[in-house]
C-alpha cells in the first residue's frame, strides 16, 4: 500500500520513464522481440549451469557442493573446532544462510547433519552432540535441540585457509568473502564419495579409504604417466562406512575406476551362530551402504508373509548400538548358504552401488572422470595451494626481516634512537631522516644490510612505527641476541621458500610429505581408519531349486470334481472316505510330498503349475484352483499329476490330434499357465499321460482300437500335433456333417509286457499280445479285445 505522497511520486516516476526520450519504443501488437525457442532456451541453460556448478555437482578438489564448504566454512567462523566446545545447530545452519548460503535453513541443517552421520559418511566432517539420525531412517531432531562442532578430519579441509591457499570470492550480496575452493589435504571427493541429481545429469561417487587413496597418490606422484590399473594395487575398490562384502570381479572395477562408470556388487556379512543341538541361526552383522535397516527387515519379513523363501521361518531386529539381524531357518536341515543365496537374491541383503564420477575439474567443468584423472585433479590442487601458502609464507618473512632490521638499527644506535622518541616533535619522521650509515662500529656488514633503503641508511616508514611501539623492557642485550638469532632463521627459511618456488620436484617432494604425514593422522592409527570393506569372489547367484527351499514332508493331495483343492498331512489311506462341499465329491487323490510341483492340464491345452508346499491345509475343504492360477472359468481341469523333470508326457485332443512334450518344457513360470496344446473352435484337449512303454493304445467313441509304436509321436514343445487315429464323418441329426465318434481313451505299454485294463468290480484283464491291432499311426482300428470294458476306458 502507498501513502498519497508515495503515489503521487510513483505517478510522476512512471510518466517520467514513458516520457524518457531515450527509451526503446514499445512493441507493436503481434509483434516478436525474440523467439520463444530461444528465449526459453537460454534462460533454462542459466539454470542448468546454476545447478550443475553451485548445487548438484561436486568439486574435485575438495570434493565438496557448495552447501557443505559454506556450512565448513561457518563452523570455522564460529571457531567450533574439534577440541572446543559444541555450539546450538540452529545457531551453525543460521550463520550459513545469513552469511552464505541463502536458501531455506532446513536444507543447511539436512546436509549438515549428513555431514555428521557416520552410517552416512566414511569420515565425518561434522561431530554432533544429539539426535542426528540412524541407521533405521529416523530423522535427526529438529536443530534447536542438537549440538555440533567440527572433527578433526574438517580441520584438516580447512588447513592453510588463513594462509592465502585459496581464492575468496564475495558472498550473494557482497558483504563478506568466502572461499571458492578449500584446501583439503586429503581426496576428500574420494574419500567421502557424492551424490546429486544436477540438470541433463548427475554424480554416484562411493566412499574410499584414505590412506588407500594417499598410497596411490605418492605413486601417481612419482610415476605421472601410471597406467589406471595400476592404481588398483593401492585402491582395490570403495570402503563404505558400513562394511560389508564387495563380490564384483576384479575386472569390473578395473573398467569402472578407468571410465568412471560402472557398478559394484555389495553383500551383508553374516555368521552362522550354532544354538545347540544341531539348531543354529544366522546372525547378520553388516548390511549394505544406504539400506535403511527398518526398511530391510519390513521387506524380508514380506518375504516371509509371501511364502517367497519358504525356508525362512523368522527375522528379528536384535540390533543396539551395533547391527544384529537374526535369520531364523525353517529347519535345521537348511543349508545356511542356501538360505542366504535365497536373501540376496529377493531383499537387499546384497545390493549393487552404482558409479558415476562425474565431478567438476577446477570448479567449472563437469566431466565424468578415471579415478586417476580425479586423484589428478586433487594434487594439482595441492601444487597450488603449496604455492600460495608459500608465497603467502615469503611475504610475511619478508615483512618481519624488515622490522627484525629495524630493532637491530635501533639497538645499534639506542642512544640516538631514545634522544630522538624523547626531544623531538615527530619522531616518527625524525627517524626516517636520519641516517643510519654503515659506519657505525657495532654497523652491519655489506652482506647484511638488507634494508627496503639500502644505500641511503634511512629506516622505512613500517621500521620506524615498529621501533616506536617497542616496548622499554625489550631495550636488553638477551632481545638483541634474540632478534639476530629470528633474524637468520627467517632468513634461512626464506632461501628454502625461493628454492621451493623455483623447483618442481622440491614442490612435488614437499607434497609427497604432507600426504604421508597426512596417513599418519588418518590411517590404521586413526579411529575408524582401518578398512571396513572386505572382498570375495563370487559368482552370480543360481537359481536355488524348490526342493532344496522346502522341507520335505509327505502330504496327500485332494481335488474335488468342482476343482477345490487342499494337501492333507502325511500320506492317508487314498480309499478313506474325506468330506467336501454339498454336490461336489473326489477326483483326483494322490501321494506327494512338500518339494513336488503339480501340473495341472487344462481343456483349452495349457498347463499350470502349483507348488504342492503352497497348498491350503486339510482341516477346511480347500481352495479353489481357480483362484491360484488363471484358469478360464469355462475351462475344465482335464488332469492333475505331480511334475517329473525327466518325465514325458503324450497330450492329446478330443478330435485325435497329439503329440509327446518333455515336462521340463511345460513348467509354467507365471499363473497365466503355459500353451502346449493347441486347440481351436471346439475342439478340447482330453488326455494327459506319462509315457511308460513303446507303444501306444488309442480307442475311440465309436469303438476302434488301434496300436502304435511311440517313435511315430513326434516330441513337440507346442503345437497341434499329429493325428493319432482316423475318424469317419457321419451325417447329424440336422444333416450337418459331424465326427462319428472321436477319442475316447489313451494308454501305454510295454510290448513284451503287454495292456491289462480294468474290468469294473476289481478285477482286471490283462492281453500279452497286442499284434491284431497293430498299425500304423492314423489308422482307423479294429474292434477292442475281448473283455474291453463297454465304456471305452482302460480305468
């Protein structure tokens, strides 16, 4: 809202800047300043290099975004450092927006409790006194409530900061400088790895070991030129805060660490704790890097619910401040690395990390890197701050040699110097007139006298005030001895500076002992230095076979005439009189066990598969078939048998066509079944047998019997088949042309051993001499053999 006066000024303001004759004229209606395409397109690149260079991506040389260096750079203000005190989060995540960072203070507070989380970070950069967080997915408390302070692997970034070893640029509106880059002393973007989602692309880098990634540092230092597997001899692979086990080939990191794409394969660590007789559970000690362990056990106990490893009865969360998972088998007569190929296979358990080095070199250019471009990247860096702080170093020796020179003046001529501080008006300039020649006794020598007016004897105008603010009791001769003994020491460190300066390899040596004293600090000495994560070789996980998931019992299946379906315990007397539904009553009952898969074979040709373990229980009536695989409502189940890998099976349709299908080919994957005879119009599929023998007894409807060698079926994975016996067209009762008769029946025997079939009553008929109807496959037959039961059926 604007008071009258500020109206009448904003009025007078905007006419004044429609009248400025200066001003482009407006657009005319309709009319295109620029074109959209490119008006959008360079506003969205504005913002696609805004995230890329100051948010998502990481820089190589310190390894840090921009949110993390502000919230280090922050706590170094505040003066938090590792032997101090801690200070109120809110206090730190405020400074950095404040100051530095201005986005909202939930952000700051999430990437710096990151910072502090060391199931998060392989070294933490943040110590926090609170709740920051744990392994389960709990959130850190609010920041009021928790306390920081920086380690000491954050003091070691900052190092040499005060010393010029980085540029400073200004803040987002110029009241302070920050730095652009920090020192760091160690690959911290290796070290403690990235990740981030930037524009058009994004970064996964994994967390390493320190003194790994120093070793191969020195040695990239004394061999520039090493080749990227060579670096693998000191950087076998991550080193991930939570261990684990890493199972990928050596040649797959190879090619990861040399385009810096690729992946890793991470496994749990478990040991199999033995309870006592025989019993025993296996107890996992260390999950894989980012796994939220609540998550983890909510998904294996769905697995449990699922019947998805059937061979895990139980999980349980014993975990305290370490992690401690308890798998609990169904039965001690589980192989545990059964079991545990089955968990990392179906839960994360096992897990694969994926690698994308894609950092920015110098802070501009992001570029998915090599490992050694990264390790590259970072000693270049350590050359430059090397240099600066050394430059930076020179220049203050220079600035105290010339004071140093001054009070050596001055105690040289201390009468002349305190009759000038005591008598006259401006002794400052008095002393920079004078002149200190050469040819005082106690003077210095040609090779000493180095002051800024050599050859003039007059004092510079820093040596005067350093010689007026000299305090009285340093006028001793122990303090001119002192300033002598300082003087020659800075000199001597000077040359040492201006040589270093000067030589590449004194540069490169010089870096080479900062990283080994680096590894002193962060090595096998060092708290949580030692490498967590192992390596195995192992190959990829097989497939496990239901036999070995599930304990073997014996069950008896029933399946009712309406297709309801249950699996009674033990195997009972198959002629026991078992209760169903009202109308509906017994039709397939069978001895099985619990590792068994069931084939069920439907009329429309296809074939389901049940595992006989997942069956409801015998104490109801069962379930519906139905409802347990898709099975068509208008289809009928025409056989139920249990799956024989080895096995064959002669399939065939009501119109005579079939053929022999291995079941190994059969077994259904999904409950959508698999098609293995085809059928159309009205034709159904009506025998399934397993071929036992090497000939074939086909009987039709109309009462042809016809024998046949099983070599003239052909072996099919799916299709129509072949006819098996021929069928004669009679006239219907409209006239139409129909099937007289059709297939009735299918068996197989052995030759030798002849067919026997069922003659009702219990008794059965056995013929050893089939020859009188043998013939040849599609043939129409003879009448059956004596005692053929009327029904067409050999059961």
């Amino acid at each position: 809202m604007l008071y009258p006066a500020e109206r009448a000024q904003y009025h007078r303001g905007m006419s004044d800047l429609v009248e400025d004759p200066d001003m482009p004229p407006s657009p005319d209606e309709g009319e295109i300043l620029e074109p959209l395409r490119r008006a959008i397109g360079e506003r969205y690149l504005t913002y696609a290099l805004s995230t890329i260079m100051h948010r998502a991506l990481p820089d190589a040389r310190d390894g840090l975004k921009p949110v993390h260096r502000r919230i280090l750079y922050a706590m170094n203000r505040l003066r938090l450092g590792s032997n101090g005190g801690f200070l109120k989060s809110a206090k730190i995540s405020g400074d950095t927006m404040g100051d530095f960072h201005p986005h909202g203070d939930a952000a700051i507070y999430d990437a710096m409790a990151r910072l502090a989380q060391d199931f998060n970070v392989r070294y933490p950069l943040v110590d926090g006194q609170g709740n920051f967080g744990n392994i389960d997915g709990d959130n850190p408390a609010a920041s009021r409530y928790t306390e920081a302070r920086m380690t000491f692997v954050a003091e070691a970034m900052l190092e040499g900061l005060n010393e010029d070893a980085v540029d400073f640029r200004d803040n987002y509106d110029g009241r302070l400088q920050e730095p652009a880059v920090l020192p760091a002393t160690f690959p911290n973007i290796l070290a403690n790895g990235a990740a981030g989602i930037a524009v058009g692309m994004a970064t996964n880098i994994p967390p390493h070991n320190i003194a790994e990634l120093i070793d191969a540092c020195i040695h990239l230092v004394k061999t520039p030129n090493a080749q990227d597997d060579t670096l693998l001899n000191y950087v076998p692979g991550p080193d991930f805060p939570t261990g684990g086990v890493i199972v990928e080939p050596k040649e797959n990191i190879a090619k990861a660490y040399s385009t810096g794409r690729g992946s890793f394969r991470l496994r749990s660590v478990y040991e199999v704790e033995d309870l006592g007789r025989g019993q025993w559970q296996i107890v996992v000690t260390e999950i894989p890097y980012q796994v939220q362990k609540s998550k983890l056990i909510e998904k294996i106990a769905e697995l449990i619910q699922t019947k998805k490893v059937p061979i895990l009865a139980d999980i349980r969360d014993e975990s305290a401040e370490d992690i401690r998972i308890i798998l609990e088998p169904k039965s001690k007569n589980v192989d545990p690395e059964v079991l545990m190929n089955m968990m990392f296979r179906n839960s994360d358990l096992e897990t694969r990390f994926s690698l994308n080095m894609n950092v920015l070199i110098d802070g501009v250019t992001p570029k998915v890197c090599s490992m050694k471009e990264v390790l590259r990247a970072f000693l270049d860096h350590r050359r430059d701050v090397l240099q600066r702080r050394s430059q930076h170093r020179m220049e203050k020796i220079d600035h105290r040699l010339e004071v140093l020179e001054g009070f050596i003046i001055a105690f040289l001529n201390l009468d002349r110097v305190i009759d000038i501080i005591r008598y006259d008006d401006d002794p400052k300039a008095a002393l920079m007139r004078e002149d200190w020649g050469r040819d005082h006794p106690r003077a210095f020598t040609e090779a000493e006298y180095v002051t800024p007016a050599a050859g003039t004897g007059e004092l510079s105008e820093v040596q005067a005030e350093a010689i007026l603010n000299m305090r009285l009791r340093s006028l001793r001769k122990l303090e001119e001895i002192e300033l002598v003994r300082e003087r020659d020491a800075l000199r001597a460190e000077r040359a040492e500076l201006v040589e270093l300066l000067g030589s590449d390899e004194i540069q490169w040596t010089r870096i080479t002992e900062q990283l080994r004293e680096t590894k002193k600090q962060f090595g096998k000495d060092y708290a949580g230095g030692a490498r967590r994560t192992q390596f195995a070789e192992v190959g990829e996980i097989e497939e496990v076979p239901l036999e070995a998931m599930i304990e073997r019992e014996p069950i008896t299946v029933v399946c009712s005439q309406m297709g309801w379906i249950r699996a009674m315990t033990g195997h009972i007397d198959l002629n026991r009189e078992l209760k169903f539904k009202d109308g509906d009553g017994p039709r397939f009952i069978f001895h099985a066990e619990t590792t068994d898969r069931l084939l069920v074979f439907g009329s429309n040709g296809r074939f389901y598969t049940l595992s006989a373990a997942n069956l409801p229980g015998g104490r109801g009536m069962g379930e519906p078939v139905r409802l347990m695989v898709d099975l068509p409502n208008e289809v009928e189940i025409v056989d139920l048998i249990i799956h024989n890998p080895e096995g064959k099976l002669l399939v065939a349709s009501d119109v005579g066509n079939g053929f022999i299908c291995a079941e190994k080919d059969i077994v259904a994957q999904t409950k959508s079944g698999k098609q293995v005879l085809n059928v159309k119009d009205e034709e159904r599929a009506k025998i399934c047998l397993p071929v036992q023998g090497d000939h074939v007894a086909v009987v039709s409807e109309n009462g042809k019997f016809l024998v046949f060698s099983v070599e003239e079926l052909p072996e099919l994975g799916r299709g129509k088949g072949v006819r098996l016996q021929k069928y004669n067209m009679a006239r219907g009762k409209q006239g139409a042309l129909e099937l007289d008769g059709g297939l009735s029946d299918i068996a197989t025997f052995s030759w030798e051993g002849g067919i026997s079939w069922e003659m009702g009553g219990g008794k059965t008929r056995h013929e050893p001499d089939m020859s009188e109807w043998l013939g040849k496959r599609g043939s129409v037959g003879k009448r059956p053999p004596y005692g053929f039961p009327r029904s067409y059926k050999f059961k």
